[in-house]
C-alpha cells in the first residue's frame, strides 16, 4: 500500500507527549490490559468478530486489541505517542501479527483513499482532538461497504451521578490521560460522519474509574 510521507510531519508534530505521562500512561495501559479486558471482552468480541487479515488501528496504544485479530494478520497501526511504539511491537511479535506503525495521527493518516476494509479504534476517539476529523478520515481511507468498528467511553446522561463526575474531574482526567475527554458525544459524531449504516449500542460498565464507565460499542459502514 503506498502511504503518502508528505502528510506525516504536520499530523506527528502536531501530537504532544509529556515524557512523564506519555511513560505513564505505556505503562498503565500495560499494566490494565486484563482487567480492562475482563470490562470489555463482551462488546469487543463482538464488533471485533471476522476481523479482515489487514486492520487499520487509530491509537493502538500498547496492542489491547491485537488479541482479536487473526493469526498471520497485518495491522496498520496509526499510533502518534512514541511511548507507546515498544511496547506495541512487542505485543505484536508475541502474537504473531505484523506490524506496520505510523508515526502519525488518525485525523491525517496519509493512507489512500477507499484502500482499506477495517478499521478498528478502543478508547480513541475521547483522546483525539478533533473527533469529527477523525472519522471523516476513517470514511476516505475505508472502501465502500468496509467497516469501522469502535468500543469507546461516552458522557453520561445529563442529571445523571455520572456525568455529574465527568464534570467534576474532566480536568484532572484530561491531564492525567493526555489529553482524554471524558465528555464527548461520540455517539452523535459517528451518526452525524454520513456513513451509509451506523449500528450502536452503549451501554455502561463498572469500575472505580467512575467517568469512564458509559460507554458505546459499534460498527459504521462506508
Ligand atoms: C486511552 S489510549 C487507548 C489505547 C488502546 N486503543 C487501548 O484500548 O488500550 C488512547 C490512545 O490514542 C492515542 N492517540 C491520541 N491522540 C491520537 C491521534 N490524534 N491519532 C491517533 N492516536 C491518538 C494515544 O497515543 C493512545 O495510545
């Protein structure tokens, strides 16, 4: 596949990572991949069923998701925080997955229009900054009838306890995990990105990380 270089740098220079918290937040994500499994297991099997054998992966993190792909596969993984990349690639080489990492972000990947047929996010599209353009860039990239499926966390309900707490610790949160929102509609973002289908279903997760735990899992079609 050719990747255009040309859109690497403003995308990549735009991405800050603190080296404290961009270590930290390698090492937390290490650290919570089974519990943040167990949480999730039951939607990510789900939207992540049949996955193609080439993925393209907005924020791939340290490789929660390269559990769900099929042996042999490739991933295209579009991971801008270098503090994220060794552990990535180690989780890769111990799942037998190839490896194709872009230093970049998701809102300019630099791959071809209509050339891939998956695309996967988890957790993402809170900690993207400009959402909207993310998904408009997983529609150009993705052929027509391809698929991008998601398990991201949500703002609550107003008048809810929940959201009640985003509200209260979106600071800290935001700081802590670089940059994440815990009060994003993202619901309303994948409707309103002119896919053909949008299929979503939240639902709400337990866990002392009290603004994390409303959450959606879903698939939209090019
Ligand atoms: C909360 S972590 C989730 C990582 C992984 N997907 C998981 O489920 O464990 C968010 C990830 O998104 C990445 N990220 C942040 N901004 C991004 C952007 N603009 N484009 C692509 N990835 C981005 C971060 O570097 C981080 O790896």
């Amino acid at each position: 596949m050719n990747i255009d270089s040309s859109k690497t740098s403003p995308a990549t220079s735009a991405f800050e990572s603190h080296a404290g918290r961009g270590r930290f937040n390698a090492a937390f994500f290490r650290l919570m991949d089974s519990y943040i499994e167990r949480k999730l297991r039951q939607h990510k099997k789900r939207v992540f069923a049949g996955l193609s054998n080439t993925v393209v992966e907005i924020g791939s993190g340290t490789g929660a998701n390269l559990r769900y792909l099929p042996d042999g596969s490739t991933l295209i993984a579009v991971e801008p925080n270098r503090y994220m990349h060794g552990p990535l690639r180690a989780v890769a080489q111990r799942a037998g997955v190839r490896l194709d990492l872009l230093d970049r972000m998701a809102e300019q990947s630099g791959l071809p229009d209509h050339s891939v047929d998956t695309v996967i996010s988890s957790l993402v599209l809170c900690t993207v900054q400009d959402p909207d353009a993310v998904l408009a860039e997983i529609r150009r990239i993705l052929r027509p009838g391809g698929t991008f499926r998601f398990v991201e966390h949500v703002a609550a309900k107003e008048g809810t306890a929940t959201r009640t707490a985003q509200r209260l610790l979106r600071r800290p949160w935001a700081w802590t995990f670089e940059g994440c929102s815990c009060e994003r509609d993202l619901e309303h973002s994948v409707r309103a990105a002119g896919f053909e289908s949008v299929t979503i279903l939240p639902y709400r997760i337990h866990t002392p990380f009290l603004p994390f735990n409303t959450q959606i899992a879903g698939m939209a079609r090019a």
